[in-house]
C-alpha cells in the first residue's frame, strides 16, 4: 500500500493528484534583504562668483527640545575662537612668579632670617630676574645701586642737619647765661674790692632779658632738629632693610653661579652692599648720640630758662642795695640752684 506525502503547508488538492496539479513556485527560505537608503551626494563645488544654491534639509527634532535647531549654513565660514590662555609672568628664567622663588627654599638656605625679610629678598629675586640672563657682563654692576644711593643722599641730610646754627646758637647763648649767672653768685660772696650783687645785676640784667628771648627762639629751632634726626634715624633703617633684603637675594643667586665668570662681579656688589650697610649703621648711632646732646639741651632750655630764671630774676632785681644776710642767702640759693643746673648739664656743650 502506498501512502500519500503530505506537502507542509499545502491547500486542498480537491482530489486532484498531484501529478495532475500544476506545479507551484516553493517560497524561498533567505531573508528579506532591506535595501539601503543612499544619503544624498555632496555637491561639487560650484565654479568661484557662481552662488550656491542652499538644500533644504529635513531639521532633525530633539526629544523635549523647545523649537528646533536652526539649519547651519555649510558655506559660511566659521570663527573658530582661540580658548583664552592665562598670560605668565615670568621672574628668574621665565618661570611663574608663584613657583619662581618658593618660601621654602629661602628659609632653608637662611634659618636665622625672620619670614617679613624673606618675603623681602622674594620679591628682590622676581623684581632682579632678569640679571642672570641679561645682555652684557656689567648687569650686576647696577645691583642695588638705588639702595646705596639712599644711604649716600641721608648722609647728605644728616650734615647739612648737624651743621645747621640752631645747636650753636643755643649752646653760645647758654654758656653765656651761665658766665653772667656765676659773676652775679660770686659777688654776693663779698669782699671788699668786689662789686655788690646789686650793682653787678643790674649791670648784666639787659643782656639777660635778651638771652632769654633768644634761648626761646632757638630751643624751637633744637626741637625741629630733633625731628630731622628721628626722620633720618626712619631713613637708616628702612636703608639697611633694604640692603640686608638685596644682600640676602645676591647670595641666593651666587649659590647657582657655580661657574659663572661674571661670579666675581656680583660678589665685588655683595661686599660693596655690606660696607654701606655698616656705615648706615654707624652714622645712625652719632645721630642717636647727637639725640642725647639735644634733648638735654631742649630739657636746660625748657626748665632751666623759661621756668627757673624768671624766679631768679625777681628775687635778685629785688635785692636792695645793701641787702641782710637772709635776702643774701635767698637769692644765693636761687642762684647756685639755677648755675647747678647748668653744670650737671655740661653734656650739651
């Protein structure tokens, strides 16, 4: 017995056979090939003067966008926008200021320097950078020129200040008072060829009124003089602050001149630096003892002239010609008070 095949998938034969059915195409088992979709060709480029014609391009729609994005017209140039670089100050070499000269480094090469002098020789380092790679061999000849310039110019001051005639007119006018005070005192010691204390007063007693005017006068002008010596003292010592920062910096930079030929020059600049700085030194201590010599005689004029005299003044011009021995005693005592004075002052001569 023969069993019919059954064709999967196949229709009713309505009991044709299958010899006598018309043979049907078989459906092919390969997948269906997608056929791509070209984007369209660039154009050529368009002869130059001829205008090129703008596509209308379908504008792509982003999810959630608000209004869609504008058509870049291809054709025009674009700006292209340098990003903004951070311009470098450049110290020593050219290097950044902030990693020019670090803290650090100096307070290890100077323990014993205090950090306000060390930001001090920092900023000596990136203002003189450009000495080591500078154009000729004499640079470092003009290292801290300006600052012992300085030292030179106080110096100047400080003469013309000292020889100024207040200090000597003052010390003439007081050794004067002093001669006619100590003539009247010993008088009013005796004896038979001296002259009353009356009389000897009253011979000196215009000149007297005269000194003390003129005492007044220049202890104003002493006064001003102490001023001019505390401005100069500020000045020496802003000097060698000065110095000491530039001194400190050369000798960071001779360490890294291992070598160098132009060494010699720089060092030559640093013993240069160390004599001004002793001599602003030295010529600050004379005007500290100069200080001393005037403020003493500011002190002699103030209270031995102005308050002390015109007392003395009035108890000697009320001695009567033939005074007792208690007006004596008084007016001696005034006297000796007052030339005493004088002499535990001798400094201010």
């Amino acid at each position: 017995m023969v069993i019919p095949v059954t064709t999967i998938g196949g229709g009713n034969d309505g009991g044709k056979s299958c010899g006598d059915s018309q043979e049907k195409p078989t459906p092919s088992l390969m997948p269906t090939m997608m056929k791509p979709t070209s984007m369209p060709l660039a154009q050529p480029a368009a002869p130059a003067g001829v205008p090129v014609p703008r596509s209308e391009g379908i504008t792509p729609t982003r999810i959630g966008a608000g209004a869609p994005v504008p058509v870049v017209d291809r054709q025009a140039p674009s700006v292209l926008h340098a990003p903004a670089m951070p311009l470098t100050v450049s110290s020593i070499g050219g290097v950044p200021v902030a990693k020019a000269v670090p803290l650090e480094a100096l307070a290890q090469r100077f323990p014993d320097v205090k950090p306000d002098m060390l930001a001090r020789v920092r900023a000596v380092l990136l203002g003189h950078g450009g000495a080591r790679g500078g154009s000729g061999r004499t640079d470092w000849l003009t290292f801290a020129v300006a600052q012992q310039s300085s030292v030179n110019a106080t110096l100047k001051d400080q003469v013309a200040l000292l020889e100024s005639s207040a200090r000597r007119d003052a010390v003439a006018h007081l050794a004067r008072l002093h001669e006619i005070l100590s003539e009247v005192l010993g008088s009013m010691e005796g004896g038979f060829f001296r002259k009353s204390a009356h009389a000897v007063w009253q011979q000196h007693s215009p000149e007297i009124g005269r000194l003390e005017t003129l005492l007044d006068r220049t202890g104003s002008d002493v006064r001003r003089m102490l001023d001019g010596i505390a401005g100069l003292c500020l000045r020496y010592v802003a000097a060698v602050e000065e110095l000491e920062s530039h001194y400190l910096a050369g000798q960071y930079l001779l360490d890294s001149m291992t070598g160098d030929d132009t060494a010699h020059l720089l060092q030559s600049r640093l013993i240069a630096l160390t004599a001004s700085q002793t001599l602003a030194q030295d010529n600050r201590l004379i005007l500290q003892q100069q200080e001393a010599g005037l403020r003493e005689l500011v002190v002699l004029i103030q209270d031995g002239v102005l308050v002390k005299l015109p007392s003395v003044v009035t108890q000697i011009a009320a001695l009567p010609d033939k005074p007792t021995d208690t007006d004596r005693y008084l007016a001696r005592e005034a006297l000796s008070n007052l030339t005493q004075l004088f002499e535990r002052s001798r400094t201010w001569h």
